[in-house]
C-alpha cells in the first residue's frame, strides 16, 4: 500500500471528523450559551381570580352614541347568476316515423357466421340435434323431482343453452348451435350424475 493513499473507509472517517469539529466550532462556548430565558410564569389558579380591565373611552359616552343617527341602507341584491341560465339545452323535436305496421320493428344486428362446406353443415346439424336430443332426455329425468339450488341452477342453465342452439340453427348458424348444443349436453350429463 502507497503511502498517502485513502480508503473509503479513511475518507468516511476524516468527513464524520471534519463534521464533528463544525459542530464544535459552530456551538461556541458551552458556559456561555447556558443562558436561560428568564419567562415570568403566573399559576392557573391566580389568572382565574383577576378580572379583566374594561378599556375606557376618552371622549365618548353613552349619550352620545345614542345620539348618532342610524343609517338604513337598502342596497338590493345583486341579481343571482343562477336565475337566468339554462344550462340544459332544449330537446329538438324530430317527428316520429310511424310504421306502417302499428309496431315498432325490432333491430336485428347482424350475424357472422362461417362459411361451411355441405359435408361440415351436415356434420354440425346431426351433433347438435343429438346433443339437444340427449340434453332434453337429462332435463326430463328431473320432472317430478324436488331438486337442490345447484340441480336448478343447471336446469335453468341447460335450458338457456338449449334456446340459444335452437335459435342458432334457426338462423343457419350451425357452428354456433352446435357449440351451445353441446354446452347443453355436458351441463346435463352432470345434472343426471348429481340426481
């Protein structure tokens, strides 16, 4: 090791030093700064026996004032901002279209649905008629039975998804129907396990 080189350890010890002595320096001498501020303290129970002093007027008496005139002044209001503003705009009258019908027309938004070869159609039409054929089977075995909150809650649950199959198909979507038939076949298939 070099004569005159610094470790970290050095340097961190000399500037905790050079610290030090600032503080030193800068405290001055203790028996000098020991001066305590002389503060008169009163006891509680002495302020609560002295009775405040009644500041008294010069040239003022009680006469005198009732001597002043009263001013009234009648100064009105200014006007309230809120009065006149209307902060919600007029609805637009737009006549209503009637039908010619009499009833309203229900929009039907439009539907995407998969370009399925003849093969794949038929494929999807004869699983969804046998999972909605064996889902309605399931449901069936639970007429007559008292059930549980699950069992009912998964009756009400196959029946959904059996309307939604059935609606699907009624449009043309068979992948679709399928899907929804099949939810309701394996919904089912549990219900009958739990009877």
């Amino acid at each position: 090791m070099r004569f005159g080189a610094c470790t970290p350890h050095a340097r961190a010890y000399g500037g905790l030093a050079a610290l030090c002595l600032c503080a030193i320096v800068a405290g001055g001498c203790a028996e000098r700064n020991n001066v305590k501020a002389h503060v008169k303290s009163i006891p509680w129970a002495a302020t609560a026996r002295k009775r405040p002093i009644a500041p008294q007027f010069e040239n003022a008496s009680y006469q005198e004032a009732a001597l002043t005139p009263e001013l009234d002044l009648d100064i009105e209001p200014p006007p309230s901002p809120l009065l006149n503003v209307n902060f919600v705009p007029a609805r637009p009258r737009v006549p209503v279209a009637s039908s010619a019908a009499g009833s309203p027309t229900r929009f039907e938004p439009p539907t995407i649905v998969p370009q399925l070869t003849a093969q794949e159609t038929e494929t999807a039409q004869q699983q969804t008629n046998l999972s909605l054929s064996i889902a309605e089977r399931n449901v069936g075995f639970t007429r007559g039975r008292t059930l549980n909150a699950s069992q009912s809650d998964l009756v009400s649950k196959v029946r959904s998804f059996v309307t939604e199959a059935r609606e699907a198909a009624h449009n043309g979507d068979w992948t679709r129907a399928s899907n929804a038939a099949k939810k309701a076949q394996v919904l089912s298939e549990e219900l009958a396990r739990s009877l």
